[in-house]
DNA sequence: TGATAGCTTTCCAATATGGAAAGTGGAGAT
DNA sequence: ATCTCCACTTTCCATATTGGAAAGCTATCA
C-alpha cells in the first residue's frame, strides 16, 4: 500500500487555500484585494488571516498610504517553505495519479 | 490579480482527497484496505464513499471472495478526469509559486 | 434457521465556516 | 484635544462538516 498523503490543516482548508495560493504569488496583497479575490465578508477573512499569522505562515504590515490605514498581507518564509511542501504532496498525488495509467 | 483556484468539495475535503489519491493509484481498492489505510471508521469510510459514489466518481463492486463479502472501490472514468483536474489545479498553484520566487 | 461478516444508516457531539453587527485603534479634520 | 471615519477585529449566532458508536440490514455459511 502506498503512503498517505498527510495535509497541513492550516493551509488545505480551501479559503485559506485560496489565501496562500493569492500570497505566493506576490511578495505582498493589501487586505482589501485578498478579501474581493476570494469573495468572503471582512470577518472571515480577518479570522482566516489570525489563523494564518498564528501557524507563523503570514505576516501582516500595517501602513498608511493616501491617508488610509491598509494591511499588507505576506508568506513568512516559514509560510512559503509550508505551502511549497504542501504543494508537493499533492503534486506527489499527481504522480500517483499518473502511475496508474 | 491572478485567477483564484476553485476547488470541487467532494474532492477537496482531506479524508476523501486521501481516498481519492488511493484509489487513483490502483485499479481497485478493497473496503477493509482503504479503511485502515486512511485510519477512519466503517462508518465515515462509508459515508465518504457514498458521497463519492453520489457525485459519480466511485463505483463500488461487491463481491463474494474466499467465503466473504467484500466491496471493492474504483474511480469511474468521470472521478478520474475529475480527480486529474483538482489536482491540475493545484499543480498550477504550484507554478505560482515558483512564479513569485 | 441462526450466527456472523461486512458494510450502511442513524444518532449525537465536536469543530469549522460564514455573515452580521458591535468593537477597537489610528489618522485626519475641526 | 477630541471627534469622526475607515479598516480591520472580535463576538455572536446559524449552518455545515466530520467523526465515532451503535443499531440495522443483507448475504453467506454452519
């Protein structure tokens, strides 16, 4: 039997899925364009970020710009190195995925 | 802002992405087998499968073996595609990844 | 027919997720 | 200095998901 692929609950659930993916792709994102990208109300991605920030995954960056507040939102690298390895399990299912065709 | 990978529920959600991942690695898998190897009861296997098999991805195969009854699980030719494509998607994030380094 | 194996279904508890709305803190206006 | 507004943050509550235990169902074997 095969080994079982074993996830990192803090980065498969699929909003914060959708975060990580957002955030790996920049070195940084603004609150606001994090919360329009992935469709959710200002609370759940508030609650979404904290979980985030408490595994050490995501750092935020608090500053002023044209006179308003704005949180920038980035991987730690501790964050990235934990969605690439989550990434790779599941490109390690791919694998499988070929191997039995 | 790049596109946000969209996930299908009855894949993404861990148990049955393990369970998906096991049985797209063999013709067919055996009930008792899968069981043990994701670490669950009979119950929640059997409610994961019948998810499955609802959303058309799994076909169950009951048959009489060695004096006992016995299902075996394959992933129909739909759970297949479908299967190759969440994981295509998250392939993708992948790219992203490597994109932002 | 009765016993047993192998799921399936029915409870029920715990956790996760989502939105609304109230709360908090900093920046700029007065 | 303090008032107001904006940008989150936290609280409250409803709903959905997930998990196990135990009862239920069905086919096979004694």
């Amino acid at each position: 039997m095969i080994a079982v692929p074993q996830f990192d609950a803090a980065i498969h659930a699929p909003g914060r899925l959708q975060i990580c993916a957002l955030l790996s792709a920049s070195d940084q994102v603004e609150f606001a364009t994090l919360r329009e990208a992935i469709g959710v109300s200002d609370s759940v991605l508030s609650k979404h970020l904290k979980l985030l920030e408490e595994a050490g995954y995501v750092r935020p960056r608090k500053a002023t710009s044209e006179g308003r507040q704005r949180t920038w939102l980035s991987l730690t690298t501790e964050g990235r190195r934990a969605f690439a390895a989550h990434v790779a399990e599941l490109t390690r299912l791919a694998g499988l995925t070929r191997a039995a065709e």
